[in-house]
C-alpha cells in the first residue's frame, strides 16, 4: 500500500473488554455491512480473543437513513443498534475508543449537523489548487480515478464523522467541465458508489457558464427558459446516472468565475435557478459567498474587501430555495491566521449557512509549518453574534480538504490532526480542542507518555506560534503574492485584490470602524461598538479593525511597534523550541515520520527567522524606531 492508514491503523490493546470476543449480527444495508466489517477487521488488529461463548457485541440495524446510533448494554453484553449509517459512526466511535482505553459507556450520539463535507481544489490534470500534499487522489490525466484508496479515503471521512466530499476544484476548468455531460458517469458513479458504502455523499462543482460552455447556448442567464430547460434536462440526466450525488457546489461571481451578475440577476436568482434543476432529485446547491471585487484600485479607500459578502448577502436574506446552503468562509477576507468570525455567519436570519473552514494550510504554513486549526473552528463555532452563536445558526460544516496523494496525505504528519479534529468538531461541535489533539496524538503514535505530551503540546502551541512570527495583530497579507508562503509585507500593498495594511512611517492598518469604512457595523449595534472602539477590540484583532499610531500603547503598556518586535522574536524562538521538542522523540515515534516532521520543522524555522526578520527590518526602515531590547533588526 502507498499510502498510510493515519488514525485507523488500530494498536494492539491488552485491556480489551469481554464483549470483544464476539460480535453478532446481520446488518442489510450496505452502510451496516460495512460496519461489520470494519468492526471484525479492527477487533483483530486490536487483538481481541476469539471466545465462542457470551458476552458479546450485537450489532442491530434499525430502519430509516438516520446517523444517529446508541449503545446499551445487556449483562455483560453490549448492543449497538441504529441505522446502517448509525451503526458505521458507532462501529468507528467503539474502536476509537478502545483503542483509546476508554470505558465505554450506554448512551446516544447524533450529529450535530446533517451536512459534514470536504471539499476538494483538485483539478481533472491531477493537480490541485492550494494543494500541499503531492498529487490528486481523485483525477489524473484528465479523468476521474476510484481505486482502493478512495474507499480508505472514505473509510477515514467516515470513520471522524464526516458525510460528504466535494472532488473537484470550485474553480471548474478543463476536463472537469465534462463531469455534467456525460462524459465521466462510469467514473463518477463509481466514486459515488465507494463513497457511499461509508455513508460519504459526492458532490461536485460546476461552472456557472456551463450552458454555454458545454451546452452551446449563447447565453448563462439564469432567467432565460432555455438555460433552465437546459439545466434540468442535465441534471435529469446526471443524477439518474450518478444515484450517490448530492448536489452541485458552485463558485459564481467571484474571482472571474462566471455567474448571475453578468446578466444582472442577483445571486438568489442563480442559486435558485439551480436548485430548482436539483430539487426532483433531493439535490441541494452550496452556493458559495466568497463574491468581492478583485479588481479593486488600491487608491480607492472607500473599497473594503471585508464587507463585500456581508453587502452583497444579507439583504438577499430570505430569497434563497430551502435547498440551498449560502456557504461562508470563516472571516470575512480569505482564511488568513486571525480573522474576526464572518459577520454574516450570525446575521442570517432565513437563509440556510454553511461555515467553510481552510485545512489546507494556503495561508497558514503550507503543511510545512504545523499549525493546529481546531482551536481557532472552535472559536468560530462557538462565537456569539446577535441573535445566537454561529454553531446554533449555521445548517452544515465544510472545509477544503488537506490532503493529497502522499504516502502520509497531508504532507505534513501532524497536518493530518487537522483532517481528524474537523470532523471530530462536526459530528460534536462540543468537542474540545484539546482533548482532539491528545487523542488524535494517541491513536496515531501510541500511548508512550514523553511522545503524546510532546506532540500534544505542539500542536496546542502551534497556532499562536504561527501567528506570532508571521502577520500581527490580524493585519494579514503580508505574505508573498500567489503562492501565500513566505513574507513580502508589501506583496499586495499596490495590487488588485483589496488587502492592504496602507502602512506609513506613523501608521498602520485601514480604519473599519464608524469613522471609517464602518465594517464593525454589520455585526449589530454590541458587538459593532465593541470592534468599533480602539480601546474595546479586542487585542489580537486590533489592526485588522484600526489604524493605529505605531507609539500606541497596548494594555500592558507597550507600544504597538514594540508588541510587533516582540512577538516576530518571541515567535520564532517558540517555533525553534517546537522544533527542538520534536528532536527529542527520535526512537519514541517510527523512523520515517520522525525524519519526515524533522525536515518540515528545519523548514518551518528557516522560514520563521526570514518572516522575522523580514517583518522586523521591514517596520524599521519605515519607522527608525529602535527595538527597546537592543536585538538584531536590519537596516
Ligand atoms: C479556489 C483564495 C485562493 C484561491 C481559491 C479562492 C477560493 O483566493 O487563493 O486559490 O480558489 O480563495 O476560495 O475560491
């Protein structure tokens, strides 16, 4: 095999409870049959004792397309009942927790949301936008791939929780326009099919401009009866082929991407076009809000990014079909370190939502640099608008995938913490952070106490270690155009893409409270003040809502110039102590993960120091303020 088993390749226990030495039962459906299987296979690999004769584990399935399962004992038995699906999430959650040493205890576990997806850049080439992992598991050469590795692909999904996969790149091109037309069914059906023995809906993005592009219309307007004939007789067509998909996921109007604004219709227009054309099917379209002006002259100071989605979404509120999800990245900007929660995750009162999380790291070290995203999901989830908190308000949970075809699929080992703790969060969105990265820690490098103490913590610190030695204080954007890795902290100063920090000898950061672009007013009048006002926002998100004099004083009483040094400094040498913990585990962790996270770390300090120094020099250039501590800044 190419490839590893991550969190599945279950250890031999010795505290196997007595119930393990059988298993009973006779699951139909296909989901139930598989979790049979993974329940015979996994109690062998955990070395459960084949005993003819009671206690037992039963395995009853219930009726209906539920994902709920319980778990009740009977004697010294255990009985573990639930639609086929249930029974795949319990089967997966018993094994977990076996091999976590758990006791396990009767009760009932239901998803916290009935949509919980990855979505994938993956292009029909085999490459994939934003990719850090090697190659696309899910297309190559032009075509769509099922293999044995989608099924463990599934399995994995499964197996943390997660129900759906979106395989291509919202941006929709090349060969991966022909997925509507017909061309690509056998393939899809069969992905469809893989997927689905675990429960894994397949969804897929399509171009907005398909009628033209693929149809030969002379036009995509939403409102034209032609381009709706046309859309329904393809989607007739194509779920009738295809029974696993779910529905399409669309990227209109947004960074050049065609879409229901050229002909001047809005965005509900659009999505309801198409969620109309999907409906007969059950289908359902995540029609994405990431719609800003891309082109934007960054002379223009009264253009801020930040508010586009919230301008162009929230009075459409109300307007979109039931089976359309208005699907919204997490901050208002591009999945930057530190954003502020996206206001329209909490000001959507009749639209359905769905939060989009980023595991590719694109902006966050690019699986070079380990960078544990649960706290910051668990912060979004858990943020408190107006009228609720974001996880009572939104309808699903999705997040572009990190993984790719590289034997470890996240490049980064500890990368795949990120793939674990998602859908862990989605399945329980009270599920704590830390508790994920222990156990994830666990069940991928054993119980040998100095190793989970070790790689827990690194990856509890990593977040704000990132943080500290790339961009402050949520300012963003400093990083090199296009490729997002590195420093160049005027890469996109005088571009197209509405990032600025407008940085001057006196002053950094653009203005978005009532004085200025006003962007604090669109989370309602409390929580709008408390951004709006300097000495309320909080700290770690103070210049992405100010523009503050460098010589402004922090709570703790040092300059805001100052805090910037410190942290590039403090930053860095955290990450060279992070690096220096993983040495230490050499002979506790196998041989080629600890040589393969000891290469990513000599990268991730090397460029640490560069963003440290880098930013340092940059700031001082402009401003000629001295580091109060006398360390080394280049002229
Ligand atoms: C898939 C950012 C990324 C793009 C990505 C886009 C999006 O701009 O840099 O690669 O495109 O977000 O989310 O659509």
């Amino acid at each position: 095999m190419d490839y590893s088993l991550l969190w599945l390749d279950w250890k031999k226990r010795d505290d196997l409870p007595p119930w393990t030495g059988r298993i009973v039962g006779d699951p139909v459906s296909l989901q139930g049959k598989a979790a049979m299987r993974e329940l015979r296979e996994g109690f062998r690999e955990l070395g459960a004792a084949d005993t003819a004769g009671r206690p037992c584990l039963r395995l009853e399935e219930t009726s209906g397309d539920g994902e709920n399962f319980c778990l009740r004992r009977e004697g010294e038995s255990l009985i573990l009942s639930g639609p086929g699906r249930g029974l795949l999430y319990g089967v997966f959650a018993l094994l977990r927790q076996l091999a976590l040493g758990e006791e396990i205890l009767p009760g009932t576990s239901a998803p916290a949301w009935p949509i919980r997806m990855l979505d994938h850049w993956d292009n029909a080439d085999g490459s994939i936008e934003r990719g850090y992992a090697g190659a696309s598991f899910f297309f190559s050469e032009g075509k769509p791939v099922c293999n044995a590795r989608t099924r463990d692909y599934a399995r994995l999904l499964a197996s943390v929780g997660l129900n759906g996969c979106c395989v291509n790149n919202v941006n929709v091109k090349g060969e991966a326009l022909e997925l509507l037309t017909g061309k690509y069914d056998r393939e899809l059906r069969e992905i469809g099919e893989t997927l689905g023995e675990y429960g894994v809906s397949l969804w897929i993005c399509v171009s907005f401009a398909a009628p033209m592009e693929q149809g030969g219309l002379p036009t995509a307007d939403p409102l034209d009866p032609k381009v709706r004939r046309w859309w329904q007789e393809t989607c007739g067509r194509l779920f009738r082929a295809v029974p696993g998909l779910a529905g399409f996921l669309v990227k209109a109007d947004s960074e050049g991407r065609p879409g229901p604004q050229t002909y001047g219709r809005s965005q509900a227009e659009g999505a309801n076009m198409l969620a109309e054309a999907v409906r007969p099917y059950g289908g359902g379209i995540l029609w994405r809000c990431f719609v800003y002006n891309c082109t934007q002259d960054w002379r223009d100071q009264k253009t801020d990014r930040a508010r586009a989605q919230y301008d162009t979404f929230a009075p459409l509120d109300g307007q979109f079909g039931e089976n359309v999800y208005l699907q919204i990245k997490n901050g208002p900007v591009d999945f930057q370190i530190r954003e502020p929660v996206s206001p329209l995750l909490v000001r959507l009162e009749r639209t359905k939502s769905i939060v989009e999380f980023q595991l590719a790291q694109e902006y966050t070290g690019q699986q070079r640099h380990v960078c544990y995203l649960a706290p910051m999901m668990k912060e979004v989830l858990d943020f408190a608008g107006p009228g609720g908190k974001v996880k009572d308000r939104i309808s699903a949970v999705c997040a572009v995938s990190n993984t790719g075809a590289d034997f470890n699929w996240t490049g980064h080992d500890l990368a795949a913490a990120n793939f674990y703790a998602f859908g862990r969060l989605a399945w329980d969105l009270d599920s704590d952070p830390t508790v994920l990265a222990r156990e994830w820690t666990r069940l991928t490098f054993g119980d040998d106490p100095k190793a989970v103490e070790t790689v827990t913590d690194i990856l509890l610190r990593s977040r704000e270690v990132y943080e500290r030695y790339t961009v402050p204080l949520g300012i963003g954007w400093m990083c090199v155009p296009g490729t997002h890795y590195g420093p160049s902290p005027e890469g996109y100063e005088y571009d197209r893409w509405g990032t600025y920090h407008r940085a001057t000898h006196r002053e950094i950061g653009v203005e978005r409270g009532p004085s200025g672009t006003g962007y604090s007013e669109q989370y309602g009048p409390e929580l709008g003040r408390m951004y709006g006002e300097i000495g309320t926002c909080p700290e770690e998100l103070l210049l992405f809502f100010h523009r503050l004099p460098y010589n402004y004083r922090m709570k703790d009483g040092r300059t805001l110039l100052q805090r910037i040094y410190d942290d590039h400094f403090e930053g860095c040498a955290a990450a060279e102590a992070m690096a220096e913990a993983w040495d230490a585990l050499e002979g506790l962790v196998p041989e080629a993960v600890f040589r393969r996270v000891q290469e990513r770390f000599r990268e991730q300090v090397r460029s640490a120091r560069e963003w440290r120094d880098v930013i340092n020099s940059w700031l001082y250039r402009l401003t000629l303020i001295p580091d109060e501590r006398g360390r080394s800044i280049w002229l």
